[in-house]
C-alpha cells in the first residue's frame, strides 16, 4: 500500500454526524457541516449530507468550487470573509458568505447584480475572541447598510468563538447574540432566518444545558471529523474519534542509545534537546514529516512514543517492539495533523466505508486539487 496515507473512514463520519443532527435537532439546531479540514473533497460532502446536514460551509472558495464541480447542489456558505479579490467566484458558486466588511458586501452585491442572482449575507459579530467580527456597537448601523444592497439577501447573525483566543461559548456570549437578535427585528420588522452560534466548541455549551434562546445553527468541522470538541479535546459521547488515520511507513528499525553524542547545536527545528538517560532503545524512523503533517499532533500507537521530527523523518521510540522495515504505523491525528496531512501532496487521500465502496472512483488527490485551481 501507497504511504504516507490518510485513511478516511466514511461510514464514522456518517455516524458521528446524524449523531450530532439527531442531537442537535433536540434543540432546535440545524447543522451546516464544514468541509475545510478535508480540503473540501466531495466525497465527504456527499456523506455529510446524505447523513442530515442541512447545510455546507468552507473557509475557501476553491474548496465550494469543487464540491459544485462535482454536482453537489446543497446549500453551500463561504465561512471566511470573501477577498474583496474574489467577489464573482463567491457569487458564482456559494450561495451565503460570512461577513464584516460593508466594502465586501457592497461588492458582492455588485457582482451578484452581474451575474443576476441574489447572495445571501450573514454577519458575524464580535463577542469577545477577537477574530472576526463587527463590534456590537455597530451591528445595527451594518445591518442598514446591508439593507440597502439590492442584490444582498441579509439572513442573519453569526458569531465565532474560540478560534483565537479560547473565549468559551456560554449563557452570556451566546445570550448578547440572542438580544442582538431580537432587538435587530424589532428595528427592520423582518424575521432573521439564521443565528449561527458558533462552531464545535458551542456543543459542550449546548449538551450541557446552555441557553439555547435564539441560536438555531452551528457549523460543525472538529467534532464531525474527529469526534472531539475543541475546547478541552475530549471525545464526545457516542463518537467515532478514529474515523480518520494518518499510516506511514517504518524505513529504519535499529536499536540505538537515547542518548545523542558530540557537540550539541540548534537541530534543524530549534526543537529542544533530546532527553537522553534512558539507555538503548528500539527506535523506527517513520517516512513521514512536517511536510507531510504536525508532529506534535498524532497520537502514536499505546506503547509508543513521538521522540521528534524533521521535514521527513518521523522518530519513533516502539518500547522494546522492534518493527519490521516496510511495516506500517498508524497514528490518529488532532485537527493541525489533519489538515496539514489533507493539504500536503504527499499524503495519499483513501476512503474506506461502504459509503466508499458504493462510489466510483472514491480517490481524492491534490493533483486533483491543482487541476481544479488551474
Ligand atoms: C473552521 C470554522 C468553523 C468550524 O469549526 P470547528 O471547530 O471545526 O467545528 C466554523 N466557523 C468558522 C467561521 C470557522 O472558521
């Protein structure tokens, strides 16, 4: 078998996510999947929605242009502010944009008026973790001036936690939004058809009791994917948290000192020493680097252990195992291994699942991802 790979599998992903519709729609919630950690490859997509989402979103429009390229039709939201570079690809192609800047929307409402059509606008507010955001002081004067585009569909409010700064989601953020909320309808008389809470860090907010007053959306990537909320990266009950693998393979197996010789400089990443002390041990380098993933982010097989990393060499201590050159090892990765290793041309993309085996052609690769961008 082709290494490094990533194997996916599709059918825990389909779990994990009815899981989190079924539990959510217990709330009112509806659910727009995230494609970006996966690079936006359709066959995720199309297990996604036929799992119950309600809903598409993706950071990148390269990523909404190939889930449409492919004959996907759902509902898609570009979920990062479109490049004032970029307004008639997002119209041609996403169907709502998150947004903060009234230039974009003033040019998205251009483009839309060229290409004839109407895009859908939500706006995200500033609710402390200091990404994006309009302040609160300024929402309702933007949502006039969305108003006044005549090729804007303005849909709603949206907020995003815990990207930047760990502000958690709680009674009290999510409460300002909800306010927000109705103070914005009782000023325009119109109904907003979405309030977007946040992202997977609002699930231990919402399981957990929170106040759910207006919030009638999430867009859910991490704990689709990995089944794990972010905020304290523990596994969700009922999840699947190994539906994807990150596998190499075992190109030198030798038994050698812990502890390196000669005279100590920088290593090639600034890393700290070795902590050397413990005597001989089995030691694997694995075909698989920091051009393939992040390091720090795999979680090795029980009994092993990650002693470093270059560009291409991955240094495993096996505890006693002595591995077999041209063996594999497989490593579940958190979200930063993962979407390196999706974005990394040298990580072979594979799909596993009866959702996999019941489609053509199931093999995404970035050469597919640079044909597309040509
Ligand atoms: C990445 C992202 C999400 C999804 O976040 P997860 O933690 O993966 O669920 C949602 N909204 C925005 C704006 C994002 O950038």
């Amino acid at each position: 078998m082709n290494a490094p790979r990533l194997e996916i599998d599709l059918d825990k992903i389909s779990h994990n996510a009815s899981t989190l519709v079924a539990r959510l729609e217990g709330h009112r919630i509806g659910v727009t999947a995230i494609t970006k950690a996966c690079c936006g490859a359709p066959i995720v997509a199309q297990t996604l929605l036929r799992a119950g989402v309600t809903s598409l979103g993706d950071s990148r429009i390269e990523n909404i242009e190939r889930m449409r390229q492919s004959g996907i039709g759902a509902p898609m939201t570009l979920i990062r502010s479109p490049m004032l570079s970029q307004v008639d690809r997002v119209v041609a192609s996403a169907d709502i944009s998150l947004n903060t800047e009234m230039e974009i929307v003033s040019a998205l409402s251009r483009a839309a008026g060229r290409a004839g059509k109407v895009h859908g606008v939500v706006l995200m507010v500033e609710l402390g973790d200091l990404r994006e955001g309009i302040l609160l002081r300024d929402v309702e004067d933007a949502v006039e001036t969305v108003g006044q585009f005549p090729y804007i569909d303005f849909l709603g409010l949206g907020t995003n936690l815990a990207c930047r700064s760990g502000v958690s989601p709680d009674n009290r953020n999510m409460a300002e939004l909800s306010a927000l909320a109705d103070r914005i309808e009782r000023g325009t008389g119109a109904p907003l058809a979405v309030v977007s809470g946040g992202n997977s860090s609002n699930l231990e907010w919402v399981f957990n009791g929170g106040e759910i007053a207006r919030v009638n959306n999430l867009r859910l990537g991490e704990s689709i994917l990995l089944g794990r909320e972010p905020l304290h990266r523990q596994p969700i009950d009922g999840l699947h948290t190994d539906a994807i693998k990150l596998i190499a393979e075992v190109i030198e197996s030798k038994a050698k000192p812990s502890e390196p010789w000669g005279t100590m400089a920088h290593a090639a990443f600034g890393d700290s020493p070795v902590a050397g002390g413990r005597g001989e041990i089995s030691q694997s380098i694995l075909a698989l680097g920091r051009q393939d993933t992040d390091p720090r982010g795999l979680q090795s097989p029980t009994g092993s252990d990650i002693l470093g990393a270059s560009s291409d060499h991955l240094v495993l201590d096996t505890g006693g195992n002595m591995l077999a050159v041209g063996s594999e090892v497989s490593f579940v990765p958190d979200y930063s291994a993962l979407l390196r290793a999706m974005t990394s041309s040298y990580v072979i993309k594979t799909f596993v699942g009866t959702a996999a085996t019941s489609r053509p052609n199931p093999e995404f690769s970035m050469s597919s991802l640079s044909s597309d961008a040509a």
